[in-house]
C-alpha cells in the first residue's frame, strides 16, 4: 500500500513541478533483413533533448512534433545523425540512407537503411548523439543478426560497441 502511494506522490509532483525526465539516453536498433540484404536503423531519442541540441547547433527553429515542419526538419536530423552514428558491417564503413522520422511516445525515431549487405558476422557501431550536449547521455544499442540478438550499453565518453554474430 506504501508503495503504491509513492507511486502516485511521485507521478503527482513531477506532473506540477516542471518535471524533466531524469535519464538521457537514446535506443539505436540495428536488424539485419537476409532476404531484403539490408541493415534497418531506427534511432530514438527524446524529443526535447533532440530538439534542444538541434537548436544549439543549427541556430534556426526546430519543431519536430509540427508537421508542417516537417520538410524542413528531415535535413537537420538526418545530417545530426549522420554524424554521431556511424556503423561498419564486417569492417567496412556503411553508408547510411535516411527514411525519415516520427514521433513516438516522448521520443523521435528515425529511420536509416543500408543497402547491399549480402552476409554479416560483425558490427562495428559507432554512437555519441547527444553527448556534446548531454554529459550524462548514454547510449542502448540492440543488434539482430539472424534472429540472435545481442544488447549493449554505452556511458558517455564511451562511444564504440563491437558485436559478433
């Protein structure tokens, strides 16, 4: 019984105290489609640290939940991406191809695919978004090859996870 009004004393002060979440991290998904030959890439990351650190670095107007905005956002979260995740299928850099973003929950998903990739034994991920703005950003990086999936986490300045399949 304590617990549960803990709970809802907790729910109850962060809904009237500003409340900004207390964790900073982004969720890379990395899955191999065999019959497709590609790697399919979503990124989520929350929305007002996205936006947040968009903003900083672009010095223009960022709305990712508008979307009449929309056209006008794809570049910037594309070329943030690009940057800060980089991924390398059995040593050899890929090239990442942008699908696009949406909203979801409290975050933004964007979407990449990599084309070409006839096999995979191994992913090299490289992954610092938001660490020049967060400090304490961390990064969850799942990787599925072949139905196996292998998870890991990265503490800023951590930046590079390696996997076997």
């Amino acid at each position: 019984m304590a617990s549960i009004f803990y709970k809802w004393l907790i729910i109850f002060s962060a809904a009237f105290s500003g409340f900004h979440h207390p964790v900073f991290v982004s969720v890379t998904e990395i899955n191999y489609n065999a019959a497709g030959k590609t790697l399919e890439i979503s990124c989520k990351i929350f929305t007002d640290d996205f936006e947040q650190t968009l903003r900083q670095q672009n010095k223009t107007k960022v709305d990712l939940l508008d979307p009449a905005l929309k056209n006008a956002m794809n570049p910037l979260v594309n070329k943030y991406i690009q940057k800060h995740l980089q991924i390398a299928a059995d040593d050899k850099k890929c090239t990442l191809q942008f699908l696009g973003f949406e909203q979801q929950e409290e975050g933004i998903i964007s979407y990449f695919q990599v084309n070409d990739i006839t096999a995979v034994k191994k992913i090299t991920v490289t992954n610092n978004i938001l660490y020049d703005t967060k400090p304490q950003q961390m990064q969850i990086i799942h990787v599925m090859v072949k139905g196996e999936r292998k998870s890991t986490r990265l503490n800023n300045p951590d930046e590079t996870a390696g996997f076997e399949f």
